[in-house]
C-alpha cells in the first residue's frame, strides 16, 4: 500500500509539471515548480535548485528556498562540490554522509556546518548534453535520500528533461535564452532584494527570503516584482540588471575545478 501511495504521488507530480509547461506559463515558472516538487522528494522537505551556466560561470537559476542557494554559493566560492561535478561531468553524484566523505576539499566541512547532512545532484540533458544539474539537499539527517528518493529524483529528472527538450524541439533557441535570462534576472533582483532587507530589518537571510515569500504570496504576486518594488522603494533606484545569458558550456575549465584533487 505505501508503494502505491508513492506511485500515485509521483505520478501527481509528473503531471502537474507537465500541465506547468504545456499550460503556457514560462520556462521560469515550469524550473520552479520542479524545484518545489524535487525538495518533497525526502521527509521532511529537503531542499533543492538548478545549477546551470550564466555569464560563463556555474549559476543558480531556481531554488526551492534560500537554503539551497546558500550551498551553491558555498560550491561556486570553493570552486568544488557535487553540483559543480554534475554539471560538468553530466554524472548523477550521491552523497550519503557529507561529514564522513573526503571529496571536494573544504566544501563537504563547511556545508556540514550549514546543516546539510546528504545531497543528490542528477543532470539535466538535452540532446545528449548536460543543460542544468538539479540539487538536493538533505538536512534531516544522514542517508535521509535513500535509493527509494533517488529513484523518484531520476524519474522526475527525465520527465524535466523531456519536457524541456520538447521546448527545446519548439521554441526559437533565441527565445529559450530569452526565458532562461529572465529566470536569472529574477534570481539577481531577488537576491539584491535579500540584501537590502537584511540591512534594514537586521535579520538573516533566510529570515528575509521569507518576509519576501509571505509578501509575495499574501498580495497575488510574483516573487520577484515584490523585490523589484522593495528596491526601488528603498534605494530610490531599479534593481540592477545582470550579465546577459551564454549558452555556451566551459566544461573543460570546469572540470578541473571540480574534479577532486588525487
């Protein structure tokens, strides 16, 4: 009975991202909806985001909260860790004990420090080529993304990708740049956001994304116009634009800073 449970869970899932993608609504919206879904993979709610490239470098596109955007920085700081590897390497990186696993030098102490206890990166390809690595991060306890959630993670990561490259198949590549820069504009107006509110309200980050979120949902609005409105209501000024979008991939550079040393 509980597998049938799970089954049919995992099938509302699939088809609830299907219907995000096909109804309309822009690839943003479809990336944080997967995001979401991927987090309540592991009981209680992990967390989790998409790893892709921006502006030449490894770059958070979505997050399920901010906790998962604090880990990618941590990697993207040290240059090492298991989303980085994912992405250049295209290979599904478990980890089921961060505190006992030697890889990534400096990384695995300092996340452990976070309160991340396990993660599981998975690619997303399209057309044989690694597009974005979906994240998550466990927090409950070691080992908590066992074989039974990382089979649902692999499910869910095929669905994504087929998803996505059946958009691929139908939208102008210029307009999925498009579409990909506006999820990372958004990602760049909230994090300034973050910071503003953390000056103002003398709170953490965590606390702030979450004033942003209740904001958000409480008034029917999208996250990032509420950040965009605090901005330029605070400073007196638009939020900054980002670096445009490349599409190219650096595997090669990559590579060598995410491969653990021997």
């Amino acid at each position: 009975m509980a597998a049938d449970r799970t089954v049919d869970a995992l099938t509302t899932t699939l088809r609830s991202l299907e219907s995000v993608l096909l109804s309309g609504p822009s690839l943003e919206d479809f990336l944080l909806t997967l995001a979401g879904s991927a987090a309540r993979l592991v009981e209680p709610s992990a967390s989790s985001g998409i790893t892709t490239y921006y502006d030449g470098n490894p770059r958070t596109l979505v997050t399920s909260d901010r906790r998962a955007a604090q880990v990618d920085e941590l990697q993207y700081e040290t240059g090492l860790g298991p989303c980085l590897h994912c992405l250049a390497t295209g290979e599904i990186v478990d980890v089921p004990d961060l505190s006992t696993d030697p890889r990534w030098g400096d990384y695995g102490k300092r996340a452990v420090e976070m309160g991340v206890q396990c993660s599981l990166s998975v690619p997303l390809m399209v057309d044989g080529h690694t597009v974005a690595a979906l994240n998550i991060y466990g927090y409950d306890q070691p080992r908590s993304i066992g074989p039974e959630q990382q089979q649902r993670a692999l499910v869910l990561a095929d669905q994504a990708t087929s998803a996505i490259g059946f958009a691929v198949r139908f939208v102008k590549q210029t307009e999925m740049a498009e579409q990909l820069e506006q999820a990372m504009a958004a990602r760049s107006v909230i994090d300034q956001a973050i910071g503003v509110l953390m000056g103002q309200q003398r709170c953490d980050a965590n606390t702030a994304f979450e004033l942003l979120r209740t904001h958000s949902q409480n008034n029917n609005q999208k996250l990032r116009d509420v950040a965009a409105g605090i901005i330029t209501r605070i400073t007196g000024h638009p939020p900054t634009a980002p670096a445009q979008f490349e599409t190219g991939n650096p595997r090669d550079s990559l590579s060598r800073r995410s491969t653990p040393p021997e």
